[in-house]
C-alpha cells in the first residue's frame, strides 16, 4: 500500500509541471496573439478610411469625364476652351463620403487632339486623409457633315414683324370682337404668337406684295363667313365653321376641323393631327394627315368632299355619302361606310410616310433695349432739348432733326413734324399729338412714356414714320392712320381708327367696328427698322445648307495615377 501512495504523489507532482509550462506558454504566446490582431485591425480600418478617401477622388474623376463626353451639347464652362486658357477648378457640391473634393480640368493638347489632365483631390478633414488621382485623357472630335434641310418657298414668309399688317408679339390672343359692328378687313398677313379667333365676316385679303396669310402659334379658329384669301399656318387646330372659307391651303400642328355646312379649303390640308372634313365641307385637292382622316358627306357644291388624293398615317374613313376624287392610302385601314365613295385605288397597311410642313415664323419683341440705345444714341447727335417741348402754334411746320427730349413732346393746333429719312426723335416723356396736328416723313419717333394719338389724320401713306413706344398706344377719334406703330411691351387698342395703312405690332392688338387695315411697301422705306430680313417665298421648296455639328465619339484614358499628395507629382 505504501508504494502505490508514492507513485500517486509522483504521478501528481508531474501534472503541477505540466499545467505550469501550459500557463508560461499561453502568457507569452496570447499578448503577442493580441497585438497582431490589434495591428491587423488597424491596417484594415486605415486602408478602409484611404478607400473611402479614394472612391471620393474617383467620383470627381468621374464628373469631369462626363463633362468632356458632353461637349458636343455645348461647351462647359468647367474646361478651357484652348490650351492658352488657364485650369479650369471647381468643387464638387456637399460632401462626398465624407470628404470635400477638388477638381481641376488643364487642356494640354492641340486643338485637334483636345488633350486634357484631370487632377481630382479629396480631403476628409474629419479623418485627415487626402488622396489626388491624375488622369491624362483624350477626346476626338469628329465633324460630322449635315444635309440641307428643305424649307417651303410658298407665300411671303418673314421674321421682320414690319412685313405683316398685324403682328401679335404676346401671348395673349388679339381681340376682334366687333359687338354687332362690322368686323375688320385687313390686307396683308396676320401674324400672332397664340390664338386667334376670326369674328364672323372678317376678311383677310392680299395686299399685292402677301397673299393675305395667317400665321398663328396657337389655335385658328373662323367663325361663319370669314375669308382667308392666303393659307392658315396654325402651331395648333383650324377650326372652319359655317361658312368659313380659306383660299389657298390649311397647314395644323394639331388637327383641322373643316365641318361647317360649306366650310372650304381650295387647295390642300395637311395636318400633324387628325383631319376632319364633314356636314358638307370641301377640300379642293389633296388631303394628308398624320393622324385618322374622316370624310363625311354631304355632298357640297362642287360634288365631291375632296378633290384629289387622300393620305394617312392612321385610317381614312369616308362616310355618309361623302365623296373623294382621288385615290386613300392608309398606314392602317381605308373605309367606306353609308355610301361613303373613293373614286381611285385604295392602299391599306402603306409604310409611314413623313409630311413636313411650313414652319411658323418665330417673331418676339427680341433686343429692344439694342434698338432704344442705338435710336437714342442717334437722336443725341443732333439737339438736346432738356424739358418738355411744346412747338409754336406759328409757324406750324417744325423741322427737328435729330433731337433728344427729356421732357414730353406735345404737338397741337395744326402743328406738322417733319421727319426725314434720316430723322431719329427721341423722347424720355410722353407724346401728344392732337388738335389737328400731323407728322411727315419716314424717320422715326421714339418715346419711353405713353404715345397719345388724338387726331383725325396721321402720316402721309406715301412716307410714313416709325412710332415706337416702350409704354402704351392711347388712341382716340376715328380717322386715317399711316404709319408703322411698334409697341413691344404693350397693347393697340385701334377700335377708334377706321383706316390704318402700315404695320402695327404690339404685344396684344384690338381692333374692330370697321377699321380696315392694309399693309403698304413704303414700310419697307423706313431705314433702320428694328426687326429681322424679309424671305421672299417662290412656290419651291427652298434647300438651306446647314453647317456641319462637331461629335465627340468618347473620351480615351492615357494613364490613371494614384497619390497621396495634392500635386501628384
């Protein structure tokens, strides 16, 4: 028994030993465990924080690719345009993960090559880390050359708003309701940037240089026994009502709707929209639309609701004995229904066709302050009258010359201005002409304040002047009016003048109980008159070359550099 309790305790004191060396190993071997993974977690999270610094970087690099890829919809004002120019830098809005970032475009490159480096640099003062890339790209510009875009010829089409009897420049329609007077009689073109609604028996009629046009940006509509003796250009409907006629041609953004019981187009219709010709309306020949065509009887006049080929790009339905001399091609169905008749072939499921039609004009009071300071600077050559100027009744002709008014100018009691071609008067004031005074000659009248019209006669139609005012037309008495009256930030009310011979442009235009309105080629006598040139259409399609556009077909990366320094050196 004894020996078996030795050999216990031997056994004993041999594990004492063991668990002691376990325990010195796991004191030198668990600290050391520890400062690696502590020193591995440091590494992770500061090549974490660099990463987020860097993708930072990265996203300017990005922004200013983009800018470079894009150059062909316009030059940006973050790149310099030659390699004169100096770098280009701007920032990023906000913040990006955390950090602030600067971008710096440099053109280095000739002009063929258009060479650039982007330096892109993003600090997060937070974490105090910057990080710069430097990319060296290239972008090639490629001209690409474009084909002549045909424009239509027909009528008189001009962007000089002096080239139209009536020129709406706002977007308010004009007014001519007469209140059961007689509506106007305008010879010349129409012109409006909106609506216009044609009272009924309103005549719009040549002149002998316009066919009698309209020109609208907005819906035409004509009310029973209107007549249009040019075409109707409309940037939205037609709409013919009664008896409602036009003498040339119908040309719709949107869709014309000739359904008065003798509503009549005499040469053709073209529509973007839908075409409707019902209740015993007429087209006199072809007839083409984007959208449905309906036909509808009954029969007019003429025997026949269309006089000659019919196209569209969706269905034609011909209906209620309506009649079409020609032939219908559809891109979709072609129908006759209730005695509906198409005297030619019919051609369902045709491919798409593309209808061009005549583009409307775009006239806007453009650069006013350019003609007020050039017609100022004219006027002040001459004499400076500081105050009003009232002429003396006797004599009564008065001879200015240019001449600049701070004050207003009241013409009366039989006065006569003369005005040469030459002749620019401007005044700071308002303008009276009244009691029997006149102006002669075609030189020009300017003033800041109202100009007040009140007189029974006015101008001389064989040399009229320009009246221009930056405020507003007061108009009173009926009576004879021969000049070119511009209002560009007003209205003309002309209910009160029943004989206009010129042009009249405003931002809105009333007019109406008889005024008669006619357009007259000694406008275009007028030196200097603010506006755009003259077109003179010649029936044919007219090709204008158009200059080749510049195509950048992508950015190519040179080299992509990585820095820990804002020089990237």
């Amino acid at each position: 028994m004894k020996k078996r309790s030795n050999l216990i305790q031997s056994e004993g004191g041999q594990i004492l030993i063991f668990v002691i060396i376990i325990m010195m190993l796991a004191v030198i071997i668990i600290p050391a465990i520890l400062g690696l993974t502590y020193s591995s977690a440091q590494t992770t999270n500061i090549r974490m924080e660099r990463m987020q610094v860097l993708y930072a970087a990265d996203t300017g690099i990005e922004d200013a690719l983009y800018t470079l890829d894009n150059l062909g919809n316009g030059t940006s004002d973050k790149v310099p345009i030659t390699i004169y120019d100096p770098p280009r830098t701007y920032y990023l809005p906000g913040s990006t993960n955390g950090s602030s970032v600067t971008v710096t475009i440099d053109k280095v490159g000739a002009e063929a090559d258009e060479a650039y480096i982007i330096t892109s640099t993003a600090f997060d003062e937070q974490l105090e880390r910057k990080v710069t890339i430097q990319v060296h790209v290239t972008v090639a510009p490629k001209q690409i050359p474009v084909g002549p875009i045909y424009q239509p010829g027909e009528g008189n089409v001009s962007t000089s708003p002096f080239e139209y009897a009536l020129a709406v420049l706002g977007s308010t329609p004009p007014d001519f309701t007469t209140s059961g007077q007689h509506p106007p009689v305008i010879s010349g073109d129409v012109y409006a940037n909106s609506a216009i609604n044609f009272p009924a028996g309103t005549v719009v009629q040549g002149d002998g240089s316009h066919s009698g046009n309209v020109w609208a940006e907005g819906t035409v509509t004509l009310a029973s026994g209107t007549s249009i003796s040019g075409s109707v250009h409309s940037g939205g409907n037609i709409i013919l009502q009664g008896t409602a006629s036009i003498g040339i041609s119908a040309y719709a953004d949107g869709s014309i709707q000739n359904t008065g019981t003798a509503s009549w187009i005499q040469e053709s219709a073209g529509a973007y929209g839908a075409i409707n010709v019902q209740n015993g309306a007429g087209v006199g020949h072809s007839t083409v639309a984007y959208g449905d065509i309906h036909i509808s009887g009954p029969l007019n006049g003429c025997g026949f609701n269309v006089g000659g080929d019919v196209a569209s790009n969706a269905n034609i339905m011909v209906d209620n004995n309506g009649k079409v001399i020609g032939n219908a091609a559809a891109g979709g169905t072609v129908t006759t229904n209730s005695g509906g008749n198409i005297s030619g072939t019919r051609t369902q499921y045709e491919p798409q066709f593309t209808l061009t039609l005549p583009e409307i004009p775009t006239l806007v009071p453009g650069n006013v302050s350019y003609w007020q300071n050039l017609y100022k600077a004219e006027a002040q050559t001459g004499t400076i009258i500081n105050g009003d100027y009232n002429p003396p009744n006797n004599p009564k002709d008065v001879y200015l010359g240019n001449t600049y008014i701070t004050g207003k100018l009241d013409l009366s009691n039989g006065n006569i201005l003369h005005l040469g071609n030459n002749t620019t008067v401007y005044v700071e004031g308002q303008v009276w002409i009244r009691t029997n005074a006149n102006i002669i000659g075609s030189g020009k009248l300017v003033s800041v304040g109202n100009m007040n019209l009140q007189n029974s006669l006015l101008g001389d139609p064989s040399s009229m002047p320009l009246l221009m005012t930056l405020g507003c037309f007061n108009l009173q008495n009926w009576g004879t009016l021969a000049a070119v009256l511009y209002s560009p930030y007003c209205q003309v009310d002309l209910r009160n003048w029943n004989n206009i011979t010129g042009s009249v442009v405003a931002q809105r235009i009333i007019a109406g109980q008889e005024t008669a309105f006619t357009w007259d080629p000694s406008v275009r006598d007028i030196p200097g008159l603010p506006g755009g040139t003259v077109t003179e259409g010649n029936g044919t399609w007219i090709p204008v070359e158009q200059p080749p556009i510049i195509e950048y077909t992508g950015v190519t990366i040179d080299y992509y550099k990585v820095c820990d320094d804002e020089s990237c050196s």
